[in-house]
C-alpha cells in the first residue's frame, strides 16, 4: 500500500535535493573552498606533483653509480591532483 502510494508517473526523486539543511551545507562548503583559497592551492600542488612525476618519468637519468634508470612511467596526464599514471616494464 505505502509503495502504491508512489506509483504517481514520477520516475525519480530524491528525499535530499533542493532541503534546507543540504543547501546550507553546501553552501558552507563552497564559502570555505572560497575563504581558504583552496581551488588555486590545489592547481599549484597538482602542477608541482605532475612535475615531479615528469621528472620520475624521465628516461635520461642516471643513479649514483652512473646506470641508465629503467622507465617505469609510460605516460602522465590530468589535471591538479586526479593525475592518471601510466606503469610500464622496460
């Protein structure tokens, strides 16, 4: 009976969207992305760590002793942290 009651044409719908308490929330989240400058802080990390791994990746370093490094990184792609590494054996 009870789920009767919601065979209304309606396919979808979600007891959270559109609430006041979610919206505050989110909102609140977005204010302290904002007030923490947390987008800018987050593309220069990710821009440092992609560096970085460009440098692991780089096939014409030598160790200490002089001995070419094997490639183990194929390819590096992405964008701030989400960075997509390719391992290979060489």
């Amino acid at each position: 009976e009870i789920a009767d009651s919601f065979s209304n044409g309606m396919e979808f719908f979600t007891t959270f969207g559109g609430n006041p308490v979610a919206c505050v929330a989110g909102l609140a989240v977005l204010q302290e992305i904002e007030k923490g400058n947390l987008q800018k802080n987050a593309s220069e990390t990710g821009r440092y760590l992609k560096r970085r791994l460009i440098d692991l990746a780089d096939t014409s370093k030598r160790d200490r002793l002089g001995r070419k490094i094997g490639r183990l990184i194929g390819d590096i792609r992405g964008s701030g942290f989400f960075q997509g590494i390719e391992f290979v054996r060489d």
